[in-house]
C-alpha cells in the first residue's frame, strides 16, 4: 500500500490486544502453579528471526527482507495472600535488522494488576498498561492501516465482581484508553489517536447446572485527538449452556446506539457475539465471533466491526507444548466514500523445555490486510527460533 495514495484519516481504535514481543508465546501448558508469597521472574529470549516486510509495505510495492535477531528482556513480581493478588511486569523487545539497521527498533510493554478480595461476597480489581509499538500491525488495532510507524497505547481500569446469592453475580467495570501515533512527514498527519472512556454492567444468572442467563449493558464515550467526539452504547442478552464438564457454549445478541459526527441522527444497529470453549486440562480451544461498533477514522467515522478469533494450545509429551491463535476483523464503515479493511493476525509457537529454565521456540507471526483501493493489499510474515531462560525466584 503506498502511503502517497492514502487519504487523510483521522484515525482512533478502541480495541488494542498488546503485542509484546517478535512472536508472544503462552507459557502455561508448562508453567508451574503459583505459589503464594512473593516472586520474582527474570527471563531473557534471543534468537534469529526472518522478516519478509521490513518496511510494512503494500505488496505491489516489492516489500524488501531481511534476517535479523531479537532480543527481549522480560522480568515481572507476583504477590498472591490469602485476599490480595498483585502483579508488574515489564517485556522489552529489540529487533535489529542485517541489511536495514536503520530500522532497528524497540518494542516495550508495561503492565500491572492488583486484586482483593473485600469480603466473602465482594472482589475489587485493577488493571494499567502501556505498549509502545515501532507499527501499527503489531498492536492489533481496530480501523487502523498497516505502516511502520510507531504507536503507543495506555489502557486502564477498575472492576467490582459481587456475588449477589449462589446463583447470581453482577460485574461492574470501567475502563479508559488512551492512543496515540508517532509524527511522520510521509503520511501529513493521517493518525492521529484519540482516548475513550467506557462502563459496563454485567448480570449472570444460574438456572440449573448447565444452563445461565446472562445480560450486558455497556456506554463509550470517545474523543479524537484533533476535535470530535461520538458515543456508542450496547445492551445484550444472552445465555451460556454447558454441554459437559469441558465444554461451553455461549452467546448474546442485543442493540447498539451510535452518536457520532458522521452521522447526522443516532443510529440503532444489531450487536452480537457468539462462541465455544472446550477444556481438555490442560489442552484447549476457543472459537469465538461477535460485532461491535466502534469509532474508527476518515474525520471521525464509526465502524461495525466483526470479529472472529480461534485460539488452541496443547502439550507435546512432557516437555513440549504448541500454540497458536488467529483473529480476523472486517471494518464496515457506516459513512459513505470510507473503504473497509480486512485484517488478519496468525501467530503460532512450537517449544520444548531443555530444562525448567531454559527453552527453545520456533515461532510464526504473520499479519495481513487488504483495502479496496489499488496498492491496498499488505502481508508481513516473520519466522523464527528463540531460546529463552529464566525462572521464577522466591522472596523472602
């Protein structure tokens, strides 16, 4: 995609899923429990990584690649009590390129929780992290055009877990997001970021032992950085059904409100979201598919987004473990002369552990997206193997 041919967007996402490092593995088919008390886990991963789209380029373009190495410095403390759960940690990620050294960049993730338990009915959490991102591919943002140029995004937030009786609990959260992009003289002030702001309140109801009733209702108020602000509001009902101790099903389908410039009187639209978890301890699927409506870009517009994502890990005999996951969006605009983007994020993770404080990984991530405009069409594909080492310490 040429950046000369892009017109000038306002662009602001609502939905950020940080992307920590190269290729971000899950470590739980082999990590042990945690213990109570507190601990300190310092871990180092390194390794050669091929990139065959350096320069995030549009695939008429001739994307250049290269072979590079990545170097990611990882360290987090835990605390869990008796009531009270604390956890920082910090995720750095260095990418230094052979034949682009202009383009060696530093990825950085900070993030933080803390959760209590106030009385036998009663749970008070919080949440805070920022991610800083050399592109916008990375961060899995809504709306938002792959190119390489740098992002960061803050997000925070509360909630309140009640257990009203045996049956019923209530979920009450709230959370804020704050984004912005780098300055780049190529693009002439196209991303520009915004924040929202946003609550929920959540009712879940058990009828029997497989089947529980459940109703959301949720408002976002979002502001863009260059003036204009729009709202959306949801409200769902729904249920899950349990088909056996592994397996659960559930959805919820409701209305959503749209206030927002670009559209001159508030708009009343369908939301839904449906999806399956089925648990073989301790492999696992996830499938999932919803629509929800979010601000996205040309001066302010608001965007129906679908979502499908596809998650499974599973262990290889008693050392070994795999994972993977991939998330698709489609972006219907709901103004005229906007274009949609079709957006793609794949990643997968092969490892063994040598010991229980080393490991070894070869990992694919790969990101794609296609706009209906010429030179709309974008793929990036990395693939690498990484050691790492490190392990939890205990202190005392």
């Amino acid at each position: 995609m040429r950046i000369t041919r892009l017109p000038r967007l306002v662009v602001f996402a609502l939905a950020a899923l940080p992307s920590y490092a190269a290729a971000q593995p899950a470590w739980d088919i082999v990590t042990a429990a945690p213990r109570y008390g507190w601990t300190f886990t310092p871990t180092l991963t390194a390794g050669p990584q091929w990139d065959d789209n350096v320069l995030v380029q549009g695939n008429d373009d001739a994307p250049a690649s290269d072979i590079g190495s990545v170097v990611s410095p990882i360290a987090s403390i835990d605390f869990i009590g008796r009531k009270s759960e604390f956890s920082v940690g910090y995720t750095g990620n260095f990418a230094l390129y052979r034949n682009f050294p202009a383009l060696n960049s530093f990825e950085q993730a900070q993030r933080l929780a803390v959760k209590r338990r106030v009385t036998r009915r009663v749970t008070l959490s919080a949440f805070e992290a920022f991610t800083m991102s050399p592109t916008t591919e990375l961060q899995q943002l809504v709306g938002v055009p792959f190119v390489r140029i740098g992002s960061r995004v803050a997000n925070g937030g509360a909630s309140l877990d009640i257990t009203l009786s045996r049956k019923t609990t209530i979920l009450a959260t709230y959370n804020a997001q704050w984004l912005r992009f780098n300055d780049d003289d190529l693009l002439q002030g196209v991303l520009v970021g915004g924040e929202s702001h946003g609550g929920r309140v959540g009712i879940r109801h058990t009828l029997s032992r497989r089947i529980a009733l459940t109703t959301d209702a949720e408002a976002t108020r979002a502001t863009i950085a260059s003036g204009g602000a729009f709202a959306v509001q949801n409200a769902t009902f729904g249920g899950e059904y349990r088909l056996d101790a592994l397996t659960r099903l559930f959805g919820s389908a409701g209305a959503a409100r749209l206030v927002a410039p670009d559209i001159v009187t508030p708009r009343i639209l369908p939301a839904w979201r449906a999806g399956v978890v089925r648990t073989f301890n301790p492999f696992g699927v996830e499938a999932s598919y919803g629509r929800t409506f979010v601000p996205s870009y040309a001066g302010g517009g608001t965007e129906a987004n679908d979502e499908v994502t596809f998650r499974v890990s599973a262990p290889i005999g008693r050392r070994g473990y795999f994972n993977a996951s991939t998330a698709w969006r489609k972006g219907s605009v709901l103004v005229v002369n906007d274009l949609p983007l079709n957006s793609v994020w794949t990643s997968a993770t092969l490892g063994y552990a040598l010991r229980p404080w080393m490991r070894v990984e070869g990992f694919y991530a790969g990101q794609s997206q296609r706009i209906d405009r010429p030179g709309g069409a974008v793929d990036r594909r990395r693939i690498g193997l990484l050691i790492s080492t490190g392990a939890p310490m205990r202190i005392r």
